[in-house]
C-alpha cells in the first residue's frame, strides 16, 4: 500500500507545483493587483496544541502509543518544520517557470528645450521645442528557446520653427523582432531542464521527508517506552519498598520480644534506607522521563495539560516476534528506504545537470528577425515665401496622431529583415570546469548510494541480530526472576523455621528486586530493538498507520 500511495502523492505535489504559474494571478485581472501591490504580512501566528482533549480524563492524559503518535505528529514543530522545507521544493518549480513570464514595458517623458537660432534656417532666433517620446513593448521567451520583442513607440514633438510644416508631428512606430537559437539553448528539452531538475529536487525531497519523519517518531516513542521503563522501576522500587519494611518491622517485633540481638538490627535498617532512596531516583527519573515525552508531543506549551500525570496504556511486555529472515529484510529496506531514494533521485539531477552543462559548450548561434512600420501624422502648414523672410501660412490641413497609426497600421512603410548571429569561445574554461563537476557529482552521488545501500544492511542486519538478543534476553531475565522468587520464598521459610539468619532473607529480597529491574530492562530493550528494525526498514509509517499528507 505505501509504495502505491507515494507515487500518487509525489503525482499531485508536482501537478500542483508545476500549474502554479497558470494559476498566479496574471495583469489586469483583479487578483493580480491584490497579490502584487498589496502589503505582505510579516507576522507569523502559530496554532496551539491540538487533540488533548481528546485524551483528558480523570484529571490525566491517557495515552496509548497511537494517541501518542497522533499527537506527535500534530504538535511536535519538527513535523511542522520538515513539512515546509518541501514546500520550498515546490516554490523551486515555480521559480523555474520565470523563465517564461512575459514582461510589459513602458515609458513615457516629456522635455521641453529652449535654443537660439544660429543659422538663418534655425526657423527663430530662440526656438522652443517639446518632445514627448511613449514606449510600449512585451518581450517573452518561449519554451522553443525563441525570445521575442513586440514594441510600440509614438514620438509627439513641437516647436516653433517657421520651416516646420508638420506641427506638433506624431511618429508612430510598431517593431516585432525575435531571436531563435540554433546551437545552445535550442529547443523545449533544454528550456525546461531548470524545471525537471527542480521537480526530480522534489521527489528527493518527498523522499527525505519521509525519512526525517521516522526519525522524528523514532526519537518521540524511544521516549514513550523510556517513560514506560522509568515507571515500570518505580513499581519494581515500590514493591522492594515493601518488602524491606516487612523485613524490618519483623526485626523490630523480634528485637522487642528477645528473640533477636541488638546488633542484628542494622542490616534490616539499612536495606530499608537503600529501597527508600532507590525509589525516590527511580520517581525522579521518571519525572523527567514524562517531562521529555510531553516535550515531544507538545503538551508543555499549553499550561492546561503541561502538569497533568500521563497514563501509558501499552503494556511493557513485548508482542512475540516471529523468525526473522536477513536477505529478505535487507531487500525490503533497499526498497522503501526514504533516505535511500532520495540519494538514487539525486542521480537524476546530476544526469539533467550535465546535460545542461553540456549545453553550455554548444557555440551560440541564433537566427533574428524583424518587422517593422510606421506613420508620421499632424497638421500639416503649407506655407510661401518661406526663404524670403516672410514664411506666410497658406492654408492649414488638419491631422494628428490618428493619422500616424492610420499609415503604422496601413504597413505600407514597413521595415523587415533577417539576421545570423555567432559568439564562438575560443576557448570556454568556466563551461568545460561546470561539466566536469557536473560529472564528477554524478560519480559521488552513486557512491553515496553504495555506502548508503551497504549502511542500511548493516542497520538491518544489526537490528535483527538485536532483537534475536533480545528474545533470548527476555525469556533468561524471566526466568531469572522466577527463580529470584522461589528462593526468596524458601528463605522466608527457613527464617520462618529458624534455621536461617535474616541476612539471607534480605539478600534474597535484593536480589529480587534485581532480577526485576533487570527483567524490565530487557523487555524496554526488547521493546527499542523491535522499534530500531522498523527504522532500519522504513516502515514504521505504514506500521504506525500515519500518513504524510
């Protein structure tokens, strides 16, 4: 089920990644203005702790290792963290996708110019002339590689020269130019190599995503069963508690009665005090334990639940755990690995990173166009005797800038042509360096993933090697403790009897307590080595029944 759920959700991360530049909002719609003028908040609010409610009861926190988990993964701020570094991989593929947005430019400026007139033909002998120059123009690159300008110019200037017979004149200029690369740069493959890279960085990501969970949820139950175990001591502690102050109320009674000497006291006394101060360091080490474990699913940033008792309902002693097979193992972790994938991912940047460097080295050879018109208008003066000083106004015909678009448009003053362009390195360093890099990455990529294949078999072997220990483990301390008990019941009978001394009782006692401590201790072993392989396999998502979404 995990290995067809993931493609699905790296499928809808990369659909949604790559139509974000469609859906950004685009001039003049409404929502274009919105995002792009309006003012970007810089405050960050963060939700509280959810869900502990959900597990409030009693006036404390019961939790199975479920809950536990769920909590963890709403509450712990790493979850939170590595959930948004993927979300910086998906703004990479938008970025990409900047390569095509079409830029509009304008320009518009108005500048006013007082001369003296130096020549006869100077038209007055201060002239004053305005221009006033507009530009308007789109450029866009296409996937094909082709970059084109479309651009639209109008020139409005007046003056007051007598010679002028246009005035004020409109020129009006319309210019469709493109450049379409014939050696590096050509083509849709290579435009779009920033985008397969970042979309091949993403499914990387998604991987490492899902490995940085399983540690996150590795180190949060390491700390459920630690607080598991501390408790378990307490217990252990509590019931040697016990026993030793029956001891030692029987050494008191008999002291009393005669029965004992005065300096047969002092063992009981002692044993006491030593079960007095083993419980109190195994309550304060379960404090702390609780205090790591609240840390871990949050309840310690809400002062509703940060000082309520946690209840653990998993039970201590281990599930059975069948015969366990190396190979088989070692094969289903090489592939569900998350951190392994990620690494054979990074194969495929390096392969679309040399191919861009080896674009690089293509000479740049384009082809260019263009395709132009333009129109003059405005009134147009008709004048006489304009060289013998008079420069009379004969008539006047009306015109202005619609006549200048009128000619633009009519294309009958066009202006086209066609170009090759070649910028040829002689000798190009910096692109022969990047490609062997680029090579060079690839080949410490796949020895990161050697190593990486090797460092997984060593985990799972290891943990399988663990667990094994651990069942054998187990099974010993177990029965180390039965037999701790027997002989703690037949030293009790000889005391009893008065064939034995109150120091083999205690002794016995002691070494009950032992054996219990030592029993708990292996089923948390047991407990951490069982967890350890699910780490080892990567699957410890799909085992807890958590989904990334």
């Amino acid at each position: 089920m995990r290995q067809s759920l993931r493609p699905l959700t790296i499928a809808v991360l990369l659909a949604a990644a790559a139509s974000g530049a469609s859906q950004d909002p685009y001039f003049p719609k409404p929502s274009y203005f919105k995002k792009y003028f309006a003012r970007t908040v810089t405050k960050v609010e963060l939700a509280p702790p959810v869900r502990f409610e959900d597990y409030a009861a009693g006036g404390k926190l019961e939790l199975s290792l479920k809950a536990y988990l769920g909590l963890v993964m709403s509450n712990n701020p790493n979850v939170s963290i590595q959930r948004l570094n993927l979300t910086l991989n998906e703004d990479s593929i938008t970025r990409a996708f900047g390569q095509f947005d079409p830029v509009a430019n304008a320009s518009f400026s108005a500048t006013r110019a007082l001369t003296a007139g130096t020549t006869a033909l100077s038209g007055g002998s201060t002239l004053n002339q305005l221009s006033q120059p507009l530009n308007l123009g789109v450029t866009q690159q296409l996937e094909t590689g082709t970059r084109y300008t479309i651009g639209f110019s109008d020139f409005k200037s007046s003056t007051n020269n007598s010679f002028a017979t246009i005035n004020p004149t409109f020129n009006s200029n319309f210019n469709l130019s493109f450049s379409q690369p014939l050696l590096q740069g050509r083509g849709a493959y290579v435009t779009r190599l920033p985008m397969m890279i970042a979309r091949s960085r993403l499914r990387g990501a998604q991987y490492n995503l899902e490995d940085q969970v399983i540690q996150i949820l590795t180190s949060a139950e390491q700390a459920y069963w630690a607080v598991i175990g501390a408790r378990e001591n307490v217990r252990v502690a509590e019931e040697n508690l016990k026993l030793a102050d029956a001891a030692l109320k029987r050494a008191e009674k008999e002291l009393e009665l005669g029965a004992s000497s005065p300096l047969d006291i002092f063992q009981p006394q002692q044993t006491f005090a030593n079960a007095e101060l083993l419980l109190t360091q195994n309550r304060y080490a379960l404090a702390l334990a609780e205090n790591g474990l609240r840390t871990q699913m949050g309840a310690d940033l809400d002062p509703r639940f940060r000082d309520l008792p946690i209840e653990l309902t998993e039970p201590v002693a281990p599930p059975p755990s069948p015969e366990l097979d190396r190979e088989k193992l070692v094969e289903e972790a090489l592939a569900k690995r998350g951190d392994l994938a990620s690494a054979r991912q990074q194969l495929d940047v390096d392969d679309l990173n040399i191919r861009q460097s080896n674009d690089q080295l293509r000479p740049s050879l384009a082809l260019t166009g263009q395709y132009g018109s333009s129109g003059t208008g405005g009134p147009i003066y008709q004048r006489q005797d304009v060289f013998g000083g008079g420069s009379q106004i004969v008539s006047i015909l009306p015109g202005g800038v619609t006549d200048s678009l009128s000619q633009l448009f009519g294309f009958g003053l066009p202006t086209y042509g066609f170009g090759l362009s070649l910028n040829l390195p002689l000798k190009n360093h910096a692109a022969i360096a990047n490609l062997a890099d680029a090579t060079v990455s690839k080949r410490l990529d796949a020895l990161r993933v050697r190593a990486a294949q090797q460092q997984i078999r060593l985990q799972v072997v290891s943990a399988v090697t663990s667990i094994e220990n651990s069942k054998a483990s187990v099974e010993l301390a177990r029965k180390a403790r039965d037999l701790a008990q027997k002989r703690v019941e037949a030293e009790q009978k000889k005391y009893e009897l008065g064939t034995e001394q109150i120091f083999f009782v205690l002794t016995a006692q002691g070494d009950l307590s032992t054996a219990e401590s030592a029993l708990v201790t292996q089923m948390i072993n047991y407990r951490m080595n069982q967890l350890a392989l699910s780490r080892a396999l990567g699957t410890l998502l799909e085992e807890r029944n958590i989904t990334l979404q």
